[in-house]
C-alpha cells in the first residue's frame, strides 16, 4: 500500500479517513429507517401525505454512504510516512 514517491513513503488513510466513518453511520442510520419503512403502519404513511418517508430517507442515506465510500475509494487521503533511518 505504501509507494515510493521521490526518497518519502506515502501510506493511504484508509480505515481511518473521516469519509468511512460518516458513510458507515449513514448506512447503519440508512438500514434502521429502511427496515421501519417496510414493516410501516399505513396510517403512519397517511399522515405524511401518504409518502413513506422513513423508506425514502433509508434508501437516501444508503445512497449517500455509498457515495461517500466510492469517494474514499476514487481519492484516498494519503499520508506521509516518517522515515526511521533517517537522523
């Protein structure tokens, strides 16, 4: 994963890149809210002019954290890696 760019190492972010984290919590928010639009009352849906709101915000936020894991993925951040032989 590390590669050799003029005498420094550089290593990707990876797990720890802040876009993986906002994208998992979108998809864990993204599954509850999909599965309470599924099992939803039809009087609930009444009352929301008859949208599914809990379904289509679901769906959104999986959308979402699928875009935010295909960014990490297209542009990872990359870090410098500190050089231990070097005094």
């Amino acid at each position: 994963m590390a590669d050799q760019t003029a005498g420094r190492q550089k290593k990707k972010a990876g797990a720890f890149d802040i876009r993986v984290v906002i994208a998992t919590l979108l998809a864990i928010y993204g599954v509850v809210l999909t599965i309470l639009g599924i099992i939803a009352d039809p009087q609930e849906v009444d009352k929301a002019a008859g949208i599914n709101i809990n379904l289509w915000g679901g769906l959104a936020m999986l959308v979402f954290g699928a875009l935010f894991v295909l960014w990490a993925r297209l542009r990872p951040i990359v870090v410098p890696v500190a050089d231990d032989t070097q005094e």
